[in-house]
C-alpha cells in the first residue's frame, strides 16, 4: 500500500446539537498554512485501524463524502483521512489516515461459534447527540443472508446511528465482524403489530479480510481462543486506540442511517 498522505491534525471540534441538525461549529485546522472551518451538515460513522495508516468503515457512512476526517474522541484532534477503496456491495470502505494506533487483529468467522458473547465499541449517535465512545453487550444470535448472500450475522448488542463501520469482538479481543444493518424496529412494528429489539447485523470478519487481500493490505488473524476471556473493560481498554469517530463532511444534509434489510 502507498505510505500514509500527509494528514493534517484537525483541532479541538465543539458539536452543537441542534433540534433536526447536526452542526460542527467550531473547528479550524492548519493547511498549508491557511486557517480553513469545517462546513455544516456532517454525517457521523466509525472506523477502526487493520493496519498501519489504515482503517474500515462502512461504506454508507461516507460514499456522498466531500472530506473525511477521524479522530479517538469526538472532542480530540481530527486527521484528514482520504477514501483508498470500497466494496459497495459488501458496504465496507478503506480509508488512510495518519494514526497512532496498533491495529485490531481478526479471528477467521470459521473458528467463531454462534451464541458467542460479543461487545461493539463505537461512536452512536442517539438521537441528535453524537456520544463519546461507548461499549455494548449482546450475542451472536445466528447467521444471516441478504440477496442470496450469507456474508453477515445477527447480534442483540445495542448500536444506533454513528456505530456503521463499529467492530464487533469476541471476549479475547479479536474482530469477529463490523456493524453494518439494523432492523428498522418501527416499520416491522407497524407490519407485524410486534416490536422487535436489539436485532442487528454485521459482516463477518472472513469477507473483511477478503476485502484487504484483495487490496494488498497486510493485516493480523489469529484463530478465536475460547480459553481467553476479557472483561468488557478490559476489551475496551485494548481496542479504544484503534476506534475512531469518523466525520463526513459533504453539501447535503443526509443523515447517516444504518441500512435495514
């Protein structure tokens, strides 16, 4: 892969949280020794780093992208990051940036049983506030096939808005997944008379790291090891690094909605 561009750190951002509109109000950077802002109307997502300068996200979150940047904290410093690939139909992009992080390593999805525990740590946004990072529990509840294809699994981990391209791990610290659809809880109420919760949806970590061979990236894997279990805290705490906010500056102001099936 290319060497990282040169990025720019972005600094301090102040998130005014308006009633249908999120607005970043306060952010200014160095570029070439000019003082730029961030335009309004930016969507929200996550990323988190396979490999050295580089990060996956889902490709929703920034496919109407005029800029993107990324940062560990939603009020931390902010890279410039550029889009390198994406698979449309998988939904997941690659991204570079310059970031000091060391990279996530997979589990194959062949070693990964169903009903295993599984954390999300990401950045959602609920409702008009984008939140800091936050941690959720569920399980693998089964896999799942969309338009003939079994590339995904069904969990019950909580996630929401800005949580597209969130990793999914395994209680020994590797990534089994990245958070990609979600059921849309209102319209199946509304057809079934029923309301469904927490049914969510990832793409195994077999298609993204079919994705980075097939972009020449160099990334780690290591078989799930059940005799290792952390503590949520302490998955946190490993990964925390490597998760980034990702912002997406664009002229539109669409929101960022994880697809539903």
């Amino acid at each position: 892969m290319p060497a990282a561009a040169g990025s720019v750190p972005w600094r301090r951002l102040s998130w005014l949280l308006a009633v249908c509109l999120l607005v970043a109000s306060a952010a200014a950077a160095q570029e070439s020794g000019e003082s730029r802002a961030l335009e309004p109307l930016p969507r929200v997502g996550t990323a988190f780093v396979v490999a050295p300068n580089l990060l996956v996200t889902a490709y929703h979150a920034l496919e109407t992208h005029e800029r993107l940047y990324v940062s560990t904290e939603r009020d931390g410093l902010f890279t410039v990051a550029r889009l390198v690939a994406f698979d449309e139909a998988l939904d997941i992009a690659l991204i570079e940036a310059a970031v000091d992080a060391a990279p996530v390593v997979f589990a194959p999805w062949e070693s990964v049983p169903i009903g295993l525990d599984v954390t999300v740590v990401g950045f959602p946004k609920i409702g008009q506030v984008v939140t800091g990072k936050r941690i959720t529990e569920g399980i693998i509840n089964g896999e799942q096939r969309f338009n003939e294809r079994n590339d995904w699994f069904q969990l019950s981990a909580e996630v929401h808005r800005g949580n597209s391209g969130s990793p999914v791990l395994a209680p020994d610290g590797t990534v089994v997944g990245i958070i990609s659809h979600k059921l849309d809880a209102r319209r199946a109420s509304e057809m079934t008379q029923d309301f469904p919760q927490n049914v969510n949806f990832a793409m195994k970590s077999s298609r993204i790291t079919d994705f980075l061979d097939a972009n020449d990236v160099n990334y780690a894997i290591s078989m799930f090891d059940d005799t290792r279990i952390l503590r949520p805290y302490e998955l946190f705490r490993d990964v925390t690094d490597a998760v980034h906010l990702l912002v997406v500056t664009q002229q539109t102001g669409a929101d960022t909605d994880i697809p539903s099936p």
